[in-house]
C-alpha cells in the first residue's frame, strides 16, 4: 500500500459518514439577505443617479459623506456618522453604519467607544482587531464629543489661555 492510499484511508476513517447530519464548526455572525430588496435596503434598493443609472442606493456613501463633512465640518454629520468615517479605514467595502450603531449603543457615545477596552470592543458584533487599531489611532476633539456642560468649562479654560492654545 503506497503512502497516498494510506492517506486516503486515513481521511476516510477520520470524516462524518455521507449520510451523517453535519454542521459547521462555527455559526456565520451575518445574516444574508438580498442587499436591493426594500425590505432589507435603507435607502430603499435603487436609486438614480446622476447619468439616469439604476444604481444601488449604497453607490457613492462614502465619498458623500466625506464632502458633507468637508463643507459643514463635525455639525453637519450624526455623531454614528463620524464613527462611519472613522471605521472607513478599518472596514474596507462593507456598511459600517451598523456596527457603528452598535457601537454607540453599547458604550453610549464616541468617547465611550473610543475609551472602550479591546476586549469589550471585540464583543460587540462585527467588531475586529483592526476596528480596535483604527479606535485607537484615532484623534478626536474633545470638545465636539463632550456633555454640554464640559464642552462649555473647557470652552472658558481655553479662552482664557493665551492665544486661546494649550500649549
């Protein structure tokens, strides 16, 4: 018996008989669904764009969330949106508004998302390692992120420094 048939044998002792019911080692942590359905789509399915295209309602966020926030700078975006635009680099091609609402309900705003641990990070669904690095490198501006009444102490500390500067 030559070395390939032992192998072979040996795949066979080890695998589920053909008629054995089996399951995947692990579940998928995703749900699939036909993205352009209304029922499922945010935006509803399709949407027309600017050439008259039935394209996805999808087509395009990114970038025109990026230029909404260019113009208008953090007031004119949700604060889930920023999250989005952070989670951008982490998350290539895939939704992130999701996992940033779940973000924002699990720690409650972005600087409890921010501070979280790594391993509580990790929990929520959809979360990686890489969401984790992108949290962390992120700067934020305190202020745009603090209760009101933080936002204004911080406010008159800063006026009240020279130039209107920490350092």
């Amino acid at each position: 018996m030559t070395s390939y048939e032992k192998g072979l044998l040996e795949l066979d002792r080890r695998s589920a008989p053909l008629s054995a019911d089996v399951e995947p080692a692990y579940k998928p942590r995703y749900q699939k669904n036909h993205r352009l359905d209304n029922s499922v789509a945010a935006g509803g399915g399709l949407v027309t764009d600017e050439f008259g295209n039935q394209v996805p309602h999808y087509w395009g966020h990114r970038e025109r969330l990026r230029q909404r926030f260019l113009k208008g700078g953090s007031d004119a975006v949700a604060e889930y949106e920023v999250l989005e635009m952070i989670l951008f680099n982490a998350i290539q091609r895939i939704d992130v508004k999701p996992l940033a609402k779940r973000l924002l309900a699990e720690f409650g705003n972005l600087n409890g998302v921010v501070a979280a641990s790594e391993s509580r990070i990790l929990k929520v669904e959809g979360a990686t390692s890489k969401v984790v690095f992108q949290l962390e490198k992120t700067p934020l501006s305190p202020i745009r992120f603090m209760e009101p009444a933080q936002s204004i102490m911080c406010r008159s500390i800063q006026e009240s420094l020279p130039n209107g500067r920490w350092n």
